[in-house]
C-alpha cells in the first residue's frame, strides 16, 4: 500500500487542525457542486431536477433577505431555542436527580430501570399525539413534548455516568467516615460531573433536533412554522434555508457548550 493511503488509513493518530477542517469541507462542496449541477440550466424546463421540487442553491440564497426580514427569522430562532430550553430544564430537572438516585442506589435502580429501558425503545416521535390528548395543542404541549424528549435520552446517560463511578472513591470516603449522603454529594456526583454535563449537552441537542416535530401544530411562531407555512404557500426555497439555519444554530450551540465544559472540567479536555 502506497504511502499516502496508508497514512489516510491510519488508526491511531493526530490530525492537524488544517487537514480536519480541509475533510470536513469536502463532504459539503461536493454536496453543493452535485446540487448545483443538479438545479442548473438555462431555462428551468431544462433542468434535471425541477424547480418546484428542489430550487438552486443561488435561488435559495437569494430568498434570505425575504425570510429575515418579512418573515422575522431571527424572532423564529430565539422562539424556538426558548422552547428547547425550557423543555430541556423540565426534563433535566427530573431525569438528572432521578438518574443520580439509580446510579447510587440499587433498589432505586430497581424500581426505575425498566422506565429507562422502555423509554430506550419508544420513538419520540409516537408520544406527540399523547402530549396532544394531556396538555392540548397550546404551547404547554410543545414544551412538554420536548421535555418528555429530553427525559427519556437523559435518564440512562445520568444513571450510567453515575455507576460507572469506580467504587474505589467510595470505599475510601467511607474509610474516611464519610456516610451515605456525603459519598453520594461528595464522592459520586463530582467524580461523574463531567459525564453528567457532557449527557446535558447530548440531550439538548436531541431536543433541538426535534423542533421541528414540536412546532408541527398550532405554532404561529417559531422554525418549525415557518417551515409548515412555507411547504403550504411557498416559497419552497424557504423550507432549505430554515433547515440550513437549524443545522447552523445547533452547531453553534454544541460548540459554546464544548467550550464551556472544557473550561469546567480541564481536566476532560483531552479525554
């Protein structure tokens, strides 16, 4: 195997910051240059892709002065990220004690385990109609569907940074006098902290990426409208741009909290 495959093809090594950014710009020029080829004719009936089925990538661009300006993207973002963020909390505020509970203690785990696992195993997507029957179509139900979200993805990675706790730590607080509570706020929950953030991190992101399912019914704001309104009245180059914007959004969330969890725990940051 000649040189350059076999270093492309290498297991174990570090990428330079240039070739990592290089990569990962490959995938999306030829995604651009296929979709350009694509949508690109001189006159639209020549295309190999109709224009009301997939609009260039230059009409796309081309309609976002309209999208955020009459549509009031910018008002959308900050709707839907507040409706991600305060599901987000709800769930987190249940799903983190209670996962803490099972990893520290067995007949807790036995209790609630089998949530866990079922909760594994249940398409999020099959709980919106019953958020829809409990909390109506109000914007009570778009929160607590994205709670529920975050709930079920967040329990088994709570619970699972929790137990993987090497009981070393413990049998030392404990030969040291330390009792049940102190192991569990002293011992426990620091040492998996780290894990416990990283899993906080996760679950928003999965909320996020459910917004869209969120905001499918009575939504008079928010991205998940403007995509449902557009797909109904138009323009269809709307519907990529909000997805564009959702991918862009997202991304830029995940990587402020990266940032911020590898200040909180330097000590991570190479893990």
């Amino acid at each position: 195997m000649i040189k350059p495959v076999r270093d492309f093809f290498r297991m174990k090594d570090d990428v330079p910051l240039w070739e990592s950014v290089l990569l990962g710009t490959l995938p999306v020029v030829l995604v651009l240059l296929l979709w350009m080829w694509a949508t690109t004719a001189d006159i639209p009936e020549h295309r190999r892709i109709s224009p009301t089925i997939l609009p260039s990538p230059v009409e796309v661009a081309a309609s976002l002065p309209e999208l955020w300006g009459r549509r009031q993207l910018a008002a959308s973002i900050l709707y839907s990220l507040g409706r991600v963020a305060a599901g987000f909390l709800i769930g987190a505020a249940v799903a983190v004690p209670l996962g803490i509970a099972m990893g520290a203690f067995v007949r807790i785990k036995a209790l609630f385990l089998p949530v866990a696992v079922i909760g594994g195993y249940t398409p999020i997507a099959a709980l919106l109609p019953l958020t829809m029957m409990l909390f109506g179509i109000g914007e009570s139900q778009k929160i607590m569907f994205l709670a529920v979200a975050a709930f079920v993805y967040l329990l088994p990675l709570v619970f699972k940074a929790v137990s993987s706790v090497d009981e070393v730590y413990l049998e030392t607080a404990a030969t040291l006098g330390a009792g049940t509570w102190k192991q569990v706020t002293r011992v426990l929950v620091p040492v998996a902290l780290a894990e416990i953030y990283n899993a906080l991190r996760l679950a928003f992101a999965v909320g996020w990426t459910y917004i869209i399912l969120a905001e499918m019914v009575d939504a008079d704001r928010g991205l998940g409208n403007l995509i449902i309104v557009s797909q109904r009245r138009g323009p269809r180059e709307h519907i990529f741009l909000v997805i564009l914007v959702i991918a862009l959004v997202g991304f830029l969330v995940d990587w402020i909290l990266a940032r911020l969890g590898r200040w909180l725990f330097p000590h991570k940051a190479g893990a």
